[in-house]
C-alpha cells in the first residue's frame, strides 16, 4: 500500500509539471500566431520579449492552477483519473 501511494504521488508531480509545460507553450505559441497573423494582415510584428515573458507567466499560473487540481485529483483516487 505503501508503495501505491509512492508511485501515485510520482505519477501526480508528472502531471502538474506537464501541465505547466503545456500551458507555458499553449500561451507562447498563442501570443505568436496572432502576432503573426496580424503581420500577415498588413500590419506589423508586434511582438516584444516583454510580451512573450508576459505570457510565459500566464501559463505558468494557470498551469499550475489547472495541473494542481489534476494532480490532486489523481493522487486521491477520484474516479476517472
């Protein structure tokens, strides 16, 4: 029993830290496609490193949200995680 708990609670810090990585990666990409679609419009690329270090902390606290409630959801054994 000991060692389900363990492998659970492996299995949840790999889910909150590929939750992260997603949402941090989701919210760049993001941020350049409408950049690059509105310079492909006729106007010009907008995008700063301040923008892009602006949406990197985006996703990173809404991937923490997010992935914390996966994990914790998966480490208690709610049925269907």
């Amino acid at each position: 029993m000991k060692n389900d708990f363990y492998v659970r609670s492996v299995q949840s810090l790999l889910i909150l830290v590929v939750t992260i990585l997603s949402m941090i990666a989701l919210s760049v990409f993001g941020k350049l496609f409408f950049s690059s679609l509105s310079w492909l419009l006729g106007d010009e690329f907008n995008t700063s490193w301040k923008d892009i270090l602006h949406m990197v902390k985006i996703g990173l606290y809404g991937g923490g949200i997010g992935g914390l409630g996966l994990a914790l959801l998966h480490l208690f054994k709610v049925k269907g995680f």
